[in-house]
C-alpha cells in the first residue's frame, strides 16, 4: 500500500510541475520616443496586474534604441504599463489583455514641452494612477525623488496656465495638480 501511495504522489507532482512548466507566455514590448520620434534610452517599465509588478525582467529599462520587451505569464487583465524616466513626464497605458501579446509604441513628454490639454489630461492621470500603484507598495517618496516629479508637477502647472483657453478645464486641472501635490506632500 506505502508502494502505490508513494507512486501515485510522485505521478501527482510531475503532472503538477508539468502544469507549472507549462504556463503560456505573453510578452509587452515596443519603443518609447519622445515628441520627435528619438528613442528614449533607460526609461523604467513595468507592467502591473492586480497593483503587482508582474514580468521580467522587472525593472525593465530600454535600451539605448529606446526598445523593451517583458514577459509574463498568461492570466488576468494587465491593469497598467507603466513608463518612468526623470528627464521626462511619467506614463501610463492601462487596460490590456492578460492572454494576448501586445507591441506598444510609447511617446514620453518633457513636462516643459507639453502642447495640448489632452497630453495634460494624460499625464495628470498616469500621476493619479501611479501614487496609487506606489502607495500599495511603500514606493511614493523613493519615485516621487528618482523620477523629479516635483519638478514636472511644478512645470505642468505653467503649461496649464498658458496652453488651456477654457476657464472651466484650468480650473479642474489645477484642482487635480493640487490634489496629486497634496498626495505627495507638496505644499
């Protein structure tokens, strides 16, 4: 009896590590450039499913082409890909398939080159979406530091007074500027 319960515990084990071992693969890769379309080399991505880094490598950081590639298993929804460099505005793309590979083109903004309400808009939610992905982590003041978002805080503030006609839209970016300055600490 030992004999047939030993056997069938190690068939039960190499089916499972088989099961393991054979997990799909996805990846997430791409370039990031900036407004000229010039790669961004060292930008730091990674890809968040369920407020987790998931992938490898993690970090990512692009090489001198500007090209990434992470790869990861096959599940859930990937709920955010996330891009930081500290010469340029944060960025985020959310909302991609959890059992698809998928090739991502990302353009980075200087926080003194922004252009357009919409970019505005887009970096202001990538703030609100990374605090929240840092704060689950412990990593707030150690990104807020590495990645100078004082500094492109303070410069979307300028750009917002001088690129958005509509008193209305100012005054509701301001107000999201304040709030995420309010997060981070800044007074």
């Amino acid at each position: 009896m030992n004999k047939r319960m030993l056997f069938c515990t190690l068939v039960i084990s190499t089916v499972l590590t088989g099961l393991v071992m054979a997990q799909k693969k996805n990846s997430i890769s791409g370039r990031v450039m900036d407004n000229a379309d010039k790669p961004i080399p060292d930008v730091r991505v990674q890809v968040y499913r369920n407020s987790r880094v998931i992938g490898k490598p993690d970090p990512m950081l692009t090489d001198s082409e500007g090209k990434y590639s992470i790869d990861f298993d096959e599940g859930e929804p990937v709920e955010t890909v996330r891009y930081d460099q500290a010469d340029y505005t944060p960025a985020t793309v959310e909302g991609l398939s959890g059992r698809r590979d998928h090739t991502i083109h990302k353009t980075l903004n200087k926080a003194t080159k922004l252009t357009s309400y919409v970019q505005i808009h887009e970096v202001l939610c990538a703030f609100e979406t990374i605090y929240e992905l840092d704060s689950r982590t412990d990593m707030v003041k150690q990104n807020f530091e590495r990645y100078k978002y004082r500094a492109a805080l303070e410069e979307i503030d300028k750009a917002i007074e001088s690129i958005v006609a509509s008193p209305a839209s100012k005054n509701e970016l301001k107000q999201r500027v304040l709030l995420i300055k309010q997060k981070y600490g800044i007074q």
